[in-house]
C-alpha cells in the first residue's frame, strides 16, 4: 500500500482502523545473499540500499530486540555535516543529501526539518576555531556560515546576547541544511521499504556466532533461530560491535559507553532551531511534538546497560539553564541512554575487515543519527562490490594500523 | 550514579570522586621492546581494546579522595562492581571473580 493523500483520506472515513501492518514479521529461510546484524535505521537502510541500488534481493536483516529500538530510539536526532577534514565532511554530506528526499524516495514520512544548526562561540578560541570551520566546510561545499551575535539573536530568539552574562554569545556557525528528523520514521521506513523489495527484517533473533570457513571466510551465522548460511555478513550492531566481532575472532578499536539525553514535557513552539554550545556543554532542540530535547555528553566509563548516572543530566540541565534562563522552570518528560561505540579518533569504521565475507559499519560514537542514509549506502556498497566506495575508503580498520587518523574529536559538536 | 570502593581508603564513595582510567593491565612495552615493534603490534597495544560486555577489568583514579589509581572489575551489562584492588595486583582469576560475587 502506498501512503498518498487518497489513501489517507479513504483511512478516515474508515476511522483509521484499517491501515494494514506496514511489513510481514519473517521467520528466516535456510540461506541468504547477505545477511545484516543489526535492525537499526543503519542496518535497515544498508538492507534497502542493497536491495534499491545493488540489486541484492535476497538479504535478511536480524534484530535482537525489535528494530529501532537501539541507538536509533535513543538519541536526539540532529542531522548536520559541518565536519572539519575532508574525508568526514564527504562522508557526513553525502548522508546529508540522501536525507533530502528520503521521504519521498521511501514514502514514508521521516520529518526531516531543515531548521538549521546553531553553534555558539562564547571565547576568542570558539570564535577562531568555528571561523576555521565555516572556511574548512565551503572549501568541501559544505553550507555553513558565521553569524555575529545579533544575528544569533534573530536566527534563535530565546537566545541571550547580553555581554554581562557569564558565557556571551560572541557568535555562531550556521549551516541552514542541517536540522532533526523523526527517529523512529527512519527505521520504519527503511523496514517497510526494504521488505517491500523482499528483505526479510527477522526481529528477536539474536546472532549468538559466526561460522567460518576452512579459509576463514565467513559461510553463515548461529542465530536464537537456528544456523542461516550466508557468505557475506554486515556487522551494523553499534555498541555491541565487539561483542559480535570476537564471534569471528576479531578484536576492534572500540569502547562502548552510555550516552544520555532526555525530553522536558511539551509547550508551544518556542525554539525554531538546534543550538549547541561546546563551551557550556549542551545542545537543545524542540520535536514537532513541543518537547525540547536535551543532550550533551557520554557517562565516563564503558557500559552496555543502556543507563548513565543523574550527576550527567544535572550537569547536562545545568548548562542548558546557563545559555537559556528561560528554560530554568521546565520540567523533565524522561530521559534514556544508549550505548554508544567510540572509535579512538572519534571517526566511524565503514568497510572491510580482515575476515574474507565480513563487512563492518560501526565506531559512529555519539554521532551515528545523522549519517544513518550515508553509512547504510556506503555499507551496502561496500557489501556489494567487496570494496568500499571512494567516500568511505579513508575510513578503514587499517588507519589504526598506518597512523591515518581521522581525528575529528576536536570538531565534535559537544566535546565527549 | 556508581558506588566505588576505594581499596586505599577502603571504603564506598559516590562515583563524581573518581575517574575512569580505561582498561586495566595493558602493559606498555619497554624501550626495546618498543624498537622491535611492528606497526600491528603498536596498534593493538595503542588502540584495540578487549570492551567486554559482562565482568571488565578497568582502572578508577580517587582523584577527589586519596588521589590513588587502582583497579576494578566490573560487570558493564548491570554496571555492578565485583570487586576492587590496588595497582600492582594480579588480574584476578575466574575462581577469585566467582570468590568475591559471594
């Protein structure tokens, strides 16, 4: 069924108790092309890009728990590119166009809200180093711009630019293109489109092994569901990438820690942007459905509990009252945590890996959301043509061995 | 917010007085050893980490209390301590892990 003004209008004159279940819940067949771990908006849309584009049809996607219901439920959905090196502005641009257009191309509405992207400089140094970034970004055809801080004021009117308080405003960088996107849609449509295409999404099926050939190379996986054969297998599991690569022998560049964000209760709309502040330590958007959500930084110590510590969302609210006074008598909705997987350059792993069938798209840290159409196309290509794609090529397992970092954890939004 | 226990000052204190230090009993190689080193066995050492989900030997500094580095192993699914000791110990066998749970 496709979703159209027709079909929506024919739904409610039936009280909208007829829309039909948006993809058949699969028990898996014996063997697959390509077999995904991992029903995330990454694993999904890697699904539906080979599906789409690659022309791999028969490919099963498998979910431990149900879909979306990891790292892609569970952060604050901004979508930006302003990365500062070439290789991740490339990398996080190209998501960033096959955001645009993405509902239409999966018809299902993910809410992608071009609302535009804020980021405060409260020091000299700020100031410098976003200058740098607006340059950086329009050398790579990156939109981003600088604002002075009445411009700020105009962009974002819940800002305060008074210079007596304890962090000015002494300006922003603006990219227009960046915003947020409805979390939940991604994975959803991502599900509904690729299974339309024959992907089956097998949920509560966790991979307990990876089965190796005389060669070494992978010829399918143990499942909750019995053994799948499968020759090449896409690891997208986010924080539990280790835990499913020592399936295979192999150990990675990876911690896996919790990263927290949480939602107030909803009012009207207040904020028309994303604002993020390095320097005091938050960022803040408000969904469609009035709630400002909150976020700044990872818990301390690596965690597969999917919870991080009070003192983080004190110091989180804390810093989000410092920028914006207006917010001081908010209540909070709830709050959750996610765990992420942080590579040591704070740079994403998209590629190949040493076992023959193998293929990997983790280490996106604290920043997975954004490249979701990226990271899943570059997978998928990559799954392919057993060879990565020009833009996910500098970002190899090898780079940890030759030294070419990627080393944009001083370009994060937030420092982690 | 975690319970530590300090094994120098030998009692529980709330987490915002510590900070994690990583993992724990990664040795690092000599000057000779480091000369003889290829460029893998650098990286493993520099970058590959162990990230275990379930019992995780880690390193905690007092840095708000007795200052002192030492070392715990804590299972990251329920982020429970199993136990604590000093820097210098021995990584703690599965019997002496099993031993402390009780």
């Amino acid at each position: 069924m496709k979703f159209s003004a027709i079909s929506l209008f024919a739904n409610a004159l039936s009280g909208h108790k007829k829309w039909p279940s948006q993809f058949p819940n699969k028990e898996p067949k014996k063997e697959y092309d390509v077999i995904i771990i991992g029903g995330g908006a990454h694993g999904l849309g890697a699904a539906y890009y080979l599906a789409s584009k690659y022309g791999i049809k028969n490919v099963a996607v498998l979910e431990k728990g149900w879909i979306g219901g990891g790292n892609t439920g569970r952060n604050t959905t901004i979508i930006r590119s302003n990365y500062l090196f070439d290789e991740s502005a490339a990398l996080y641009d190209h998501a960033v166009d096959l955001w645009d257009g993405l509902s239409q191309e999966l018809n299902y509405n993910v809410m992608f809200s071009k609302r535009g992207v804020l980021m405060l400089a409260h020091n000299v140094h700020d100031v410098q180093s976003f200058q740098r970034h607006v340059y950086s970004n329009r050398l790579n055809n990156v939109d981003n711009r600088w604002l002075t801080p009445e411009e700020c004021k105009e962009f974002c009117p819940p800002l305060d630019i008074s210079s007596s308080r304890r962090y000015p405003v002494m300006g922003g960088a603006l990219q227009m293109r960046a915003g947020t996107a409805r979390h939940d849609s991604v994975a959803w449509g991502y599900a509904r489109a690729a299974s339309k295409l024959g992907v089956d999404i097998i949920q509560n099926c966790e991979v307990t092994g990876i089965r190796r050939d005389a060669f070494g190379n992978v010829e399918g996986v143990e499942t909750a569901k019995g053994y799948l054969k499968s020759k090449k297998v896409g690891v997208s599991a986010a924080g539990n990438t280790s835990v499913v690569m020592e399936m295979a022998g192999l150990r990675f560049p990876l911690e896996s820690y919790p990263l927290q964000a949480l939602v107030s209760e909803p009012i009207k709309p207040v904020f028309p942007c994303v604002v993020m502040s390095n320097a005091v330590h938050a960022y803040i958007s408000q969904s469609d459905k009035g709630e400002l959500v909150i976020g700044a930084g990872t818990d301390q110590y690596t965690s597969y509990s999917q919870r991080g510590a009070l003192h983080l969302q004190e110091h989180n609210l804390m810093s989000i009252c410092e920028i914006f006074p207006i917010f001081k008598r908010m209540r909070m909705l709830r709050s959750w945590g996610g765990v992420v997987d942080v590579t040591p350059d704070r740079s994403p792993i998209v590629g190949k890996t040493p076992v023959g069938g193998l293929y990997v798209n983790c280490g996106w840290g604290t920043g997975g959301f954004k490249a979701t159409p990226g990271a899943a196309n570059m997978l998928a290509y990559t799954i392919a043509h057993n060879e990565p794609h020009k833009i996910n090529a500098p970002f190899n397992l090898d780079r940890f061995i030759g030294g070419r970092l990627i080393d944009e954890a001083a370009a994060a939004a937030v420092a982690h | 917010m975690l319970l530590i226990h300090c094994p120098y000052c030998k009692e529980k204190r709330p987490e915002i007085e510590f900070a994690y230090a990583g993992e724990a009993h990664i040795v690092r190689p000599d000057a000779i050893a480091q000369s003889e080193m290829t460029d893998e066995e650098w990286s493993k050492f520099m970058f590959i980490r162990n990230n275990f989900r379930g019992e995780h030997a880690e390193r905690w500094w007092h840095n708000a209390g007795c200052n002192m580095f030492f070392n715990a192993i804590r299972n990251t699914k329920t982020d429970k301590f199993v136990m604590t000791y000093k820097m210098g110990e021995n990584r703690p066998t599965k019997t002496q892990i099993e031993a402390a749970k009780k």
